[in-house]
C-alpha cells in the first residue's frame, strides 16, 4: 500500500500509478454531486449543452453536507453511498471525469467504465464527516442551489484524505480485503 | 397524577438530541476502541483511526459526527401515572426535534417517498420524528432516543422463517444479510436482531436491540451465547472497517427475543452503523 499525495485535475498518468489499497490525499479543486445533481449533469450532455464545470481530469465527490455554521465554509462533509451514481457515473467517466469519492460496492459498468477510460473510486471514510470537514478550506454552490445539501458545490481542498477502492486496472479493494481475511469454516 | 410541564419535556429532549449528534456515547467509543486495538489489517485500522479521530473532534468541537444526521427514533415509556400538561408528548418530541436539528445545523432527511421532495418547509425540519409507544406501570417518562442514518437502515431485512430451519436458519439469514451489505453501511457495525413476535414485533425488536448498550451481556443466558457465535462468525466474513478487509466487522450483536405463532418464525435484522448515536433520559 503506497501513499501519493495527488492535485486535481488528474491526469491519465497520475490515475495509473493507483493500485487498490493505495492512500491518496487530494489537493486543489474537487466537486460535489449526488443522485440529483448527476441526473441533470447527464441530460445536459445528452442534449449537448455546456455542463457547469469542466469534467476533464475532475474529481466528484458524492456528498450531502450538513449546513454549516456560522463563518464555516461548510459542515460535516462524509461520504454518502455511492451505487445511487453508478448509472450516471460511467457516462461522465467517458466524458473525462478521473475520479469518484463515495462510501461503498459500485457495480460492473462503473469498474468497467474506470479500466477503458482510466479513472479510479476512491473510498472516504463514512462517518468521518467532522474531520473531513477540516481538509475543506473553502465552499461555493456553483449549481443547482434549489437541490439544497445536494447542489453542485466548488470545494477547495488540501491534503482530503481517500483510499483507492477501484482502480484502472479492475482490482476491487472490497473484494481483495475480503477475501484476504475471511476465515471460511 | 405526577405531571410534567409541556416546555420542560421539549427542553430536555432537545437538548439530548443536540448532544447526541455530536457526541458519540461512552459505549460505542469503547467499542471501537477495541476494533482498533485488535484489527490485523493496516488500512482497516488506519480507518477506525480516522473513526475514533472524527469522535473526539466532533464531541471537542461540537460538530456533528456525521453528514447524515439521520432521522430522529424514539421508544418511549410513559407511566400510567403521569401526565404531560400544555401539549401532548408527541408534539413535545416533534417540536424538540425540530428545534434541535435546526439549531444544532443538523441535516433535514425526511421527505416524500415518490417525488422525494424534502419535507422541510411543510411537514417540518426533519419531520415527522418517529416515535414509538408504549404504556407501562410507575409516573416515570422514559424516553430512549437515536439518530438513525440511511446508509445501514437500507441493508436491513426482515422476513417470516418456516419454524424447522431453527436456529440455523436465523443464523444463515443474518449471515446473508451482513454478507450482502458488505462496506455500504459503513463498518464496524452493531447487529440487532429481533426473533418471533409477528412479522412487524420482529422488525420492531430489532431496531429496539440497537439501544442497548454495546459490550453488556444479554439478560438470557441462550441468547447471550448465540450472540457471541453470531458476532465471531460475523467477523469472520472478513469484510473489515468500511468494507476494506479486516477482522473487525461488528462491535455486538443484540438479540430480543419474543413468543410467535406456532406457524412462523419471523427475523429481522436492522444494522447500526459506527456512528451509532443513542442516549436516554428518564422524566
Ligand atoms: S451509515 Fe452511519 S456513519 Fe455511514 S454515512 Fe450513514 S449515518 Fe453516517
């Protein structure tokens, strides 16, 4: 398990030195989006037209925070479930987004997707969310405000803390972990 | 009749829900401790690392623990003595929830099934709260609160056994469930399982598991040693601290237990997270 400290955007080369298990701090810019978000972010290409933010080398994090208090940039920022983007995720991943940040299994299209297209699912840990907050130095609603905790935000970054689950080679942490330390009977 | 003003029973419920978001209970801290003392897996332990991190940063700092602030579970005992004057309890609880996850800047999750539109602006900030009752002996109001999170609300499972599969079967489904819900309800996880009573009694108990304490015995000696081999065999599914691979998957498995139909045996399993924010007070 190797340690990269990596700034967005990513490049083809930055995701491919990734293996399963490998710990990554994300610098710079990241965005957030979850199921609504990526429902419009999808019909937009679908009719062709410009999307909020520019996907090449992007980093999306599936995120609902909660709001922030007073002179906060954001609040309590963790992981949501990510399965809820896996139809969305492989159509962005073809359009030049190089990486995800969820909690939890994603399915075949989206490894599929993250091997032909070279990108990678980092998992952040679910229930962090105070100390995640912390490598959040600042936040701006870009998009879709009426979503509320599920708008389209801007973060700015320093040393975010992810683990790569899937990576461009179609290794899967969950099922590498598993099977390492399941004790069959 | 004891009686308890309306305003005191508001007061003290929102306090204990503000508190709770942001502070993880002595029992689950110590829990986790113990995950982490003995993990063999390096990237599991360096996440319930971040985990125990998280809790002492959201208690010092008074944050909130997690983005998901869940909805609001209450059981509560009210006597048959005593009597809530200048509103009714539910009110109470709905009105102190509502305060306290608005105050505390707490995120509102209730919304409406089909559209999924948040119920905010017309039912209430993180309204409805669900609240069970029941009515027992004494002039006490016993109230039992958490915050329940979606992510391992959604890999719970219920269903009615035929009564020959036994034990083995109960042990075989719960097997399934954990194994099939794998990282997404962010282990280490506590297990509750609710046996017999009717299809809804088992889901209730289930859920009702989850507020005992983690790390104290089971009161029936049976169940308590059929916990202990469900949370070894639990463990040994390797599934680890955020589905990473490990040997720390559940903190406790809790089971209540209640007589059923000679016909069925009906199981429930409801899985709490690490974030496993609960407390009580007694009025
Ligand atoms: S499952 Fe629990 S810890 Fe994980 S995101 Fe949901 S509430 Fe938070």
């Amino acid at each position: 398990m190797a340690e990269y400290h990596l700034t967005t955007p990513l490049s083809d080369e930055d995701v491919s030195k990734l293996k399963a298990g490998d710990i990554v701090y994300l610098n710079s810019t990241i965005y957030t989006a979850r199921d609504a978000a990526h429902k419009r972010l999808v019909d937009l290409i679908d009719n062709g037209k410009e999307l909020p933010f520019d996907l090449q080398g992007s980093v999306i994090y599936f995120v609902g925070p909660t709001p922030p208090k007073p002179g906060e940039p954001i609040g309590s920022a963790g992981p949501t479930t990510s399965y809820r983007m896996d139809s969305y995720s492989p159509i962005l991943i073809s359009h030049g987004q190089k990486g995800m940040i969820g909690k939890g299994k994603r399915n075949e299209a989206v490894k599929e997707a993250c091997k032909k297209y070279k990108a990678v699912y980092f998992g952040a840990t679910g229930g962090a969310g105070a100390l995640i907050a912390k490598a959040i130095k600042e936040a701006e609603v870009i998009a879709y405000p009426e979503l509320g905790p599920e708008a389209i935000r801007k973060l700015k970054v320093e040393e975010f803390p992810v683990t790569v689950i899937n990576d461009t080679y179609g290794n899967d942490l969950y099922e590498i972990g598993r099977a390492k330390y399941e004790v069959k009977e | 009749m004891r009686e308890i003003a309306y305003e005191d029973l508001v007061k003290s419920v929102k306090a204990m829900v503000m508190h709770t978001a942001s502070h993880l209970p002595e029992d689950a801290l110590k829990a986790i401790e113990e995950a982490y003392n003995n993990e063999e897996s390096e990237v599991a332990k360096s996440v319930l690392k971040q985990i125990l991190d998280n809790a002492h940063l959201a208690s010092s700092e008074d944050r909130p623990l997690c983005q998901d602030t869940g909805l609001a579970v209450y059981f509560v005992k009210v006597g048959e003595d005593v009597k809530v004057v200048g509103g009714s309890i539910r009110d109470a609880i709905n009105q102190a929830t509502e305060e306290a996850y608005k105050d505390g800047y707490l995120r509102a999750s209730t919304c409406e099934c089909f559209d999924r539109h948040n119920l905010k602006d017309e039912v209430g900030y993180n309204l409805p709260a669900v609240i069970h009752f029941d009515i027992v002996e004494g002039d006490k109001i016993e109230i039992e609160y958490a915050a329940k999170g979606g992510g391992s609300e959604n890999v719970s499972r219920a269903t009615v056994l035929a009564p020959a599969q036994g034990k083995e079967g109960i042990k075989n489904f719960v097997k399934q469930v954990i194994s099939d819900a794998g990282p997404n309800p962010c282990p280490p996880i506590i297990v509750g399982v609710g046996i017999g009573g009717t299809f809804e009694v088992a889901a209730k108990s289930s859920k009702h598991a989850l507020f005992r304490e983690a790390g104290t015995p089971n009161e029936n000696p049976v169940l308590d040693e059929f916990e202990k081999e469900l949370k070894k065999e639990l463990n040994n599914l390797g599934i680890g601290a955020m589905g990473m691979g490990g040997t720390q998957t559940v903190l406790a498995v809790h089971i209540e237990k209640n007589p059923c139909h000679i016909a069925s045996l009906p199981v429930s399993v409801n899985v709490q997270c690490h974030s496993s924010r609960h407390s009580h007070i007694t009025l």
